[in-house]
C-alpha cells in the first residue's frame, strides 16, 4: 500500500506542474510577425491585432506583464485575431502590398516606416493597431491599458460592434 501511495504522490508531483505550465502557456497572446500574419490571412481570413511597441518603452513592458498576461485577454484575442508583435525600431524591411517599409535612421534611435504608417505618424509607444481581414485600418488605441478596459477594446473591434455602435454607446453598455 505505502509503494502505491508513493506512485500516486510521484506522478502527481510530475503532473502537476506540467499541468500548470499548459495552462499558463494557453493563457499567453501567440504573437507571430506581420509577414507571418499576412501569409496566414492568404489561408483563413482573421482580423490583425498589432501591438507596436520599442526596446526601450516601460509601458510596452507593462502591457506585456499585466494586459496581454490577462488569461481572459490572451485567449480572447487568439481566438479572435493574427496578433502582431511589431518592433517600431525594426531594421529589416517588410514587404507589403507592393511596398518596401524600410528604417529610418533619425536621430540616435530611428523609426521604421511600417510603423509610421500604421500609427498615423503619430509615433508613440506602445500603441495597438486593429485592421479588418484584409488589413484595412480599424484604428489605432494608443497607451497603456488596464486589463478592464483593454477588453471592452478588443471586444469592440473583435465582435465587430464597430459596424453597430458608437465607441460611446458600446462603453456604456458594456
């Protein structure tokens, strides 16, 4: 009977924590590259959640810590989204639509022209981007969040209440 009980205690021991570790790592944003998300969209059309963000932004590393770590967050927009993580300062050059985005040395940090062009020149971190399923700008939510309010965000733009309501109505009602 004690070698049982020692079996059930092992297996449970080495389980356990395999166990956890699967659901912590469902509970993770799956991000993939843009290039990644626009070949994948040639398969199976997806709205793109795109999350531009630097180095050396505090904020960007909050939102990664506290927001997409949200187990409710993280699942919704995998189900929901391609999510893009897009590094503002990226060196390499990214085709799209038959143009070149490419980096722009300026100053001692530079930007690349994706991004620019993604958050309206207007470049400031972190900032999400949402596009429809052939990557038509939704709108760009610049700023940190708070898990709370980041989903009434991507519900509104995930569940395509943009086409019904007004951001007003729709916070409101949520």
């Amino acid at each position: 009977m004690r070698n049982i009980s020692a079996g059930i205690f092992l297996v449970a021991v080495f389980l356990l924590p395999a166990t956890l570790l699967a659901q912590k790592a469902d509970s993770r944003v799956e991000w993939m590259t843009f290039e990644e998300a626009v070949e994948r969209s040639k398969t199976e059309k997806k709205k793109i959640f795109i999350d531009v963000y630097t180095d050396w932004c505090g904020w960007c590393k909050v939102m990664d810590k506290n927001t997409f770590n949200d187990p409710e967050i993280a699942a919704y927009l995998n189900d929901n989204f391609y999510n893009v993580k897009f590094n503002a300062e990226q060196k390499d050059p990214v085709v799209f639509r038959d143009h070149t985005f490419e980096y722009i040395a300026s100053g001692s940090r530079g930007y690349h022209e994706l991004a620019a062009s993604l958050l309206n020149n207007k470049l400031s971190y972190p900032t999400v981007v949402f596009l429809d399923e052939d990557f038509n700008m939704l709108s760009p939510v610049p700023g940190y969040h708070k898990p709370p309010f980041f989903e009434k965000v991507v519900k509104y733009f995930g569940g395509e209440i943009y086409k019904e309501k007004s951001w007003k109505e729709w916070e409101s009602s949520f």
